[in-house]
C-alpha cells in the first residue's frame, strides 16, 4: 500500500473515529436534558410531600396531601416532559416566535399581537376566582421549581434555538385555550372565501359549495325546540386568508357517544370520546392521574394548563366535541369622511382605539407596527398586507370574537368541571364556559347522562353570519348571546344514548342561530347504525367502535362514480374490486387508494375551473360535496374555458379515473392489485423543529402507515394537496381515544397517539403510536407497581 493511500485512509478513519466520539459525547449531553424520574427532590413552594410516579409507558401518577401541591408536581412533571412544547406554545400565542427564530415568523407574529391574544389572557386572569387563580400560580410555582434546579441541559430544541425559556407565570397558562379556541373557530376564514367566491361565480354557484345538512342524517337534540354586505373592496383578501398561520387553520373534529346504564353490559352509563386535531410530535396531550384526599382526577391534561381537559374525578366523567357553531363575524367598517382616524359608526363617526406593539427579531432590527381596534374588534387588514398603506384603504375589516372579550372566564368553567359531584354542579360549572363552543357529553356514576353546548353564541340583529357586513350601520351588531339557560342541553333523554360527533346539534325549531352551515353528519349517522345494531354495548364494543374504518361517504359516492360510462377492458380486475368494495379504509387493500385517487383527480376537473385561486381550499376530498354536485349541479362539469364543447359529469368522471390510475402507475408498482391504502396513508407526526432538518427528521419520526379515511370513526384526513410523495398523508385525527367505564371509573381505557414525552432521547418519546393505531388501550388506575417513583419533598 502506498503511504498517500496509507495516510488517507489514516485520515478517514480519525475523522470516522472523532465523528463517533463526538456523537456519543453529543448523546450524552444531551440525554442528561432527560427528566429525574427516581429518588427525592427538595422544591421550594411544596407544604408536603408528593409522590410523582411513572409507570413503563411514562404515564403519570402524582399523589399529593392537597390540592395545590397536586398542581404543583403537575407543573414540574409537565416542565419534565414537555417544556419546550409549552414554551413554543406560549411564544406563538403572545407573538413572540421571532424573537428566536428570526424573520420567517414575523406574519405569525403580526397576526397574533394584532389579536391581541396574551393582553386578552392578562385581562382574563384578573376575573377568575381565586381558586382558580390560586391553582395557576401553585402549577407555575411547580413549572419554575423545574426550571431552577435541574442541573442538566434544557431539552435540545433550545440548544438548536439557542436559547432559555423564561419563567412561567400565571397567564400563560391562559395562552393554549387562546390558541385552541382559535383552531375550533374557522368562521372567519369561510367568510373571506365566500366574499372572494361572490366576486368571481354567481350566488347559486357559490351556496352549492355549501351542501345543506341532509334532511335524513342524525341530529344530536332532534326536538329541540338583512342583507349581506357585498362590499366594492375587500382590501387583500388573497393575503388575509393566504397569509393565515398554519398553527392556527382550523383543525376540527372529533366523535362522542354517552350511553345510559339501560343499553350497557355493566348496567351503568358508558362515555366514549375521541377528539381529532393535528397529527403533531409531541401530541396534543398529556394522560395522568391526580390523586389527594379530596379529589381523584384521570385524564388527558395539556402541556401549560393545570387542569383534566377531558377525563373523569371519580364521580362524573367527560368529554368534549367541536359544536362548528358560528361565533366569528367580520364587520366591514367605513372609514369617516377627511378622516384616516375616525370610522364611522350609527352614532357617528368614532376614533379608532390604538396602540403600538414592538416585535423583536432575531438577527435583525425591532419591529413596531400599529394595532387599532373599532367598537366590533381588532382591525386585520395590515396583517394582510405590509405594502398596502392604511391611508389607500376605504374598507377596514374588523373580527369580532367571543374569545376576544375580557370576561371570558372559560379557565374557572374547566376547573370547576374538574370538582363537579353531580349534573347541577357541573351545570353551574359550564356557565362560565364562554370560548368556543363544545360539546360537552356528561355521564355520573349515580347512573345520570347529559349533554351541553355551552359558549358564548352571538346573537345578530339580522344576517346569518355566513360573509363579512357592514359595521357603520349597525343593522348587523350583535345583540347579546344565547343565554346558557336556552343552549342545547339533554339530561337522561329516553332513547338512553346521545350521540355528538360534529354533527347538527338542534332541530329546525330551535329559536336560535347557532350555524348557518353544519359539518357532514356521517360519522354520527354510523354511531347510530352501530349503536342500532346490538340492544347492549361493552366498553369493548366501544373501543371497536372508535377503530371503524367504514366510509359511508364512499359507499354513497362510489356508486355514481361506477356508474360512468367505463371501457369494459379498462383496468377491469381493479374495477372489479371496486364494486365489491364495502367502503372500508382498511390498510392492506389497494380499492381505498383508488377510490381517494380517484375523487382527487375528479375534484380538480370539477372545481378547479370554476374556483381559479380558491381551488386549494376545497382540495379535500370531501364526498359529500361531489356526491351533491353530481347528483343535483352537473352544470359544474361544463368547463367555461372550452366554448366549443359542453362536458358532462360522466365525461369528467372517466377522465379522472384514467389520470387517477396514470398517477398511482408512477407512484406505485404497476400491479394494481398490490397496491395498499397504507402505502399512501401514512401517519406522521411532525415536529416544528425536528422536521425541518432532513436527517434528524428521518432519525426520529414515528411515522406509520394508518387505516381510516376523511368520514370514517377512525378518521385519518388525507392531504389532498402538494407533492405527490406526500398525497394522502394522513394528517389529522384523534390524538388520543377514552371510554369511561362509570361502574367502574378504574376500569376506563385510553389510548395516546405518541407518547409521553417530548424529548426525542426518551423512550417515551413515541412509543405509544403503534399501540394508537393498532387500537390498544391502558388504564390510568393508579394500582400497578410503578417502575419509576420521585419523591418531591418541601424544604
């Protein structure tokens, strides 16, 4: 060998050699961010001692002499586990991303302080109680004890980021309802897209985007009892609904079902829950038991919040869905004669509240910007657009939104649900729950079932909220809101069930506006059906229930689609799958990967002619739109560009099917009867940082492949839009599924897409996602031996 050879290779492997080392010595820094999970730990702000254990799965069991030292530890095991989620979730929702990440946060940022998110949170804190208060600042008190003595480096994230967290206070805890309300409330958005579709299609045109609620699809409280503003100027529409934050589109959805003691194998009511958002690492949510003398809690907490969000205290147990009330209106005000400062108002012309906010920017100079506010609520037009100067705007467009107000008290409803003993205290409970509106599924140990939609619904002088209105006149001002005491409820209703997954909640004579536009009631419609199918339910029964991959949207849409005039020889083994399929989204079959292909590549010939820009926003797969198009507004099919030739929907249906099965050939095998629904349908878990570097993404991500469709219970939404690689990626669902077993509330199962933990070095990082998908639950009883105990002990 010759000695350049000879040295090179020496070379290669010192730099192999300090490479290793030097990934080895990386690792174990940084697994020392990995939480103390054994032993003692003297704390500050403790009045005596609490057991914080963990079992094999990371889940916790914090066992305390009182109530604010429960708070306590759950801050500290929170800051354990999730500190830089919590942090990141409080940076978004006060408009402080850019302080740390630079400029490619800075719309972010402008959209929030515009909102005005954390001084609304500062005002809110100051109206609670002070239990409530006093809970807060015991859980902040546990969060900064973590934060003051760990003694090994903050969890990596922040190290990438090149920063520390501040400490914890009693607001931000405030900051994810904030958040998660705004994510529960898209009215907004749907308003600026009509107001662009009526500029562009005729009205017919634009409400068939819309179906209304079927006639014969489920309705949770079945017998319960002026113009629009077209305005000439919009100002950048485009931008004010391009520019809105990924973290803040709306992410709803989720099914409920509560049965009475009269339809269960125990004899005692059955509660099963599965809310669905945003397939994220790390989740949503944070399972743990509390346990003192006075009060048993289990369930699922968030990260930054001290209290169960969905779960049971030993008496009662609930659960929650989104009611897609419509509690967001856009006012469109007019500027006052000669005035860029004044707006004008029934009243007369009125000055426009102002304040400035000052932006901090990473690598580069402050930011400032000015945030007005006219009497119906923030003014968003410089969100929309820098370029545009406020005085070259006729039109300014105002938000009014409950959670906007200053006595929005929705954190003392939540903590006085988790005390609640029986249906009239959590009744009185709920009505300090203002934002957004929930539905809220209720079951008692004593035998009781229950049902409530509470929060704050406008009440408008006229219109139906359904596109931005003038604000000068006054004709559209919201005269109050629906009084809790006339908000959807039930309490032990006959039929001994009650079933709440997005679906119309309240009857044609309901004397109030609660929406103009109800979501696709099909999942409810299938709860029904199974529900129907046996006279008792096991908690079993339950958790199969919550693992149904049947789509009724493609049982109802795929016929219409096979009934297309078809080439007999095209593809005919593939197409004869399809017609036998039964609809369900199964994995390992190859019909659901056609059949969504299929509707992908329908949507685009249907709708984007006619749509232009605002395609992308119904580029999702939605059945119950096309079945509705087909069926009774082919005029859609006609393409305007092509005056020579009029298309028909069954022209375009065969089209799409032979692009559908040209675009599955070069993403897949060429054998289509190999083809899997799981090969497309993966679950990813995204992390905000992780994900952007390509080899750590790849290191760490528990991605894998996932059954369920759009409609389905087990719903897995598929991206329909960007890359091919990525289509049908499934993004959203539930983040996590309980049933509530009131004979015996030890006897609940939960079920956690993740893990425990945020830190990728944990083992508890992900290890629960194949246990999520594959339907396995745990319990959060508190009797196993835990692997790992820590005693926290008061100085």
């Amino acid at each position: 060998m010759s000695r350049p050879l000879r040295w090179f290779l020496y070379s290669v492997l010192v730099l192999l050699l300090i490479a290793v080392i030097g990934g080895g010595g990386a690792y174990l820094w940084f697994s020392r961010s990995l939480p103390q999970v054994s032993g003692e730990r003297i704390l500050t702000g403790l009045t005596a001692p609490v057991s914080l254990e963990r079992d094999a799965q990371g889940l916790v069991t914090i066992r305390a002499e009182n109530e604010t030292d429960a708070y306590f530890a759950l801050g500290f095991a929170h800051a354990q586990d999730r500190l830089w989620q919590m942090d990141s979730q409080r940076r978004t929702a006060s408009g402080r991303l850019s302080e740390v990440i630079g400029s490619s946060t800075l719309e972010i940022d402008r959209f929030i302080r515009t909102l005005g998110l954390y001084r609304v949170a500062e005002a809110n804190l100051k109206g609670l109680g002070a239990d409530v208060r006093g809970a807060l600042e015991s859980y902040s008190a546990g969060v900064n004890a973590f934060l003051t003595t760990r003694s090994g480096p903050l969890p990596p994230e922040f190290f990438v980021l090149g920063y520390e967290p501040e400490p914890w206070r009693p607001v931000d805890s405030l900051l994810w309802g904030k958040l998660m309300a705004f994510q529960l409330s898209g009215n907004w958005h749907e308003e600026l897209l009509r107001a662009r579709l009526d500029q562009r299609l005729d009205p017919a045109k634009v409400e068939a985007l819309w179906p209304p609620y079927p006639a014969d699809s489920p309705v949770v409280l079945a017998d319960q009892s002026g113009g629009l503003l077209n305005p000439q100027s919009l100002t950048d529409l485009a931008g004010l609904i391009d520019r809105l934050p990924s973290i803040l589109t709306p992410k709803d959805a989720s099914n409920s079902w509560v049965l009475s003691g009269a339809r269960t194998a125990t004899g005692s009511p059955i509660l099963a829950n599965d809310p669905h958002l945003e397939l994220t690492a790390p989740s949503t949510w944070y399972m743990v038991r509390i346990e003192t003398p006075s009060l048993t809690l289990a369930g699922a907490t968030a990260p930054g919040v001290p209290f169960i969000i969905i779960g049971h205290n030993s008496q009662v147990a609930w659960g929650f869905t989104t009611t897609h009330s419509d509690t967001q209106d856009l006012f469109v005000e007019r500027l006052a004669a000669g005035s860029q400062e004044h707006y004008d108002t029934p009243d007369g012309p009125t000055r426009f509240e102002s304040h400035q906010e000052v932006i901090q920017v990473e690598g580069d100079s402050d930011h400032t910007m000015t945030v007005r506010h006219s009497r119906h609520g923030p003014i968003m037009n410089d969100v929309a657009s820098r370029s545009i100067p406020n005085n070259n705007t006729k039109d300014l467009i105002a938000l009014s939104w409950p959670a906007l107000r200053e006595d929005d008290r929705t954190p003392q409803a939540l903590y006085g649900i988790n005390h609640a003993r029986n249906w009239e205290t959590f009744n009185a409970a709920l009505e300090d729950f203002h934002t957004p509106q929930q539905n809220i599924v209720y079951a008692d140990v004593t035998g009781n079932i229950g049902f409530v939609a509470p929060g704050r619904v406008p009440i408008r002088r006229s219109g139906d909220g359904r596109r931005p209105v003038s604000g000068w006149s006054g004709d559209f001002d919201w005269e109050g809101f629906i009084p809790f005491d006339e908000l959807p409820r039930a309490f032990n209703p006959e039929t001994g069930k009650i079933v709440a997954a997005n679906n119309k909640v309240v009857g044609e004579d309901y004397p109030y506006l609660i929406t103009a536009n109800w979501p696709n009631g099909d999942r409810a419609q299938r709860v029904e059906d199974l529900l129907a199918a046996a006279p008792s339910w096991s908690l079993e029964q339950s958790q199969d229930m919550q693992l149904d991959t049947l789509s009724l949207g493609a049982q109802r849409l795929l016929p219409l689609l096979l009934a297309a005039p078809t080439d007999p020889d095209f593809k005919s083994e593939a197409m004869e799958l399809l017609k036998n399929w039964d609809g369900h989204m199964d994995v390992g079959r190859p019909e659901p990967l056609i059949y969504y292909t299929w509707i992908w590549a329908l949507t685009e010939l249907i709708l984007a002619d006619d749509l232009g820009p605002d395609f992308a926003a119904f580029q999702r797969g939605d059945a119950r739109l096309l079945a509705t198009l087909l069926s009774d507004q082919p005029h859609w099919c006609d393409h305007s560009e092509s005056q020579d030739k009029q298309e028909t929907c069954e022209e375009l249906i065969v089209l799409a099917l032979e692009n559908a099965f040209d675009a599955l050939t070069g993403g897949f095998s060429r054998d289509e009867l190999s083809w899997r629904w799981g090969d497309a349908h993966i679950a990813h878990f995204p992390h905000p940082v992780w994900s952007r570097l390509p080899f750590i993404d790849d290191l760490i991500n528990y991605g894998l492949e996932a059954p369920g469709g759009n409609d389905t219970l087990n719903r897995g939404s598929a991206r329909f839009r960007g890359e091919a690689e990525n289509r049908f990626e499934d993004v959203h669902g539930p983040g996590m599924r309980v049933v509530f077993d009131l004979a015996n509330l030890n006897n609940s199962r939960f079920n956690l897409a993740g893990g425990q933990s945020g830190n990728p070095l944990s083992p508890h990082y992900g290890d629960l996602v194949v246990p999520w998908r594959d339907g396995l639950y745990f319990k959060l009883d508190g009797a196993a031996t835990p692997k790992h105990q820590l005693t926290l002990l008061p100085p």
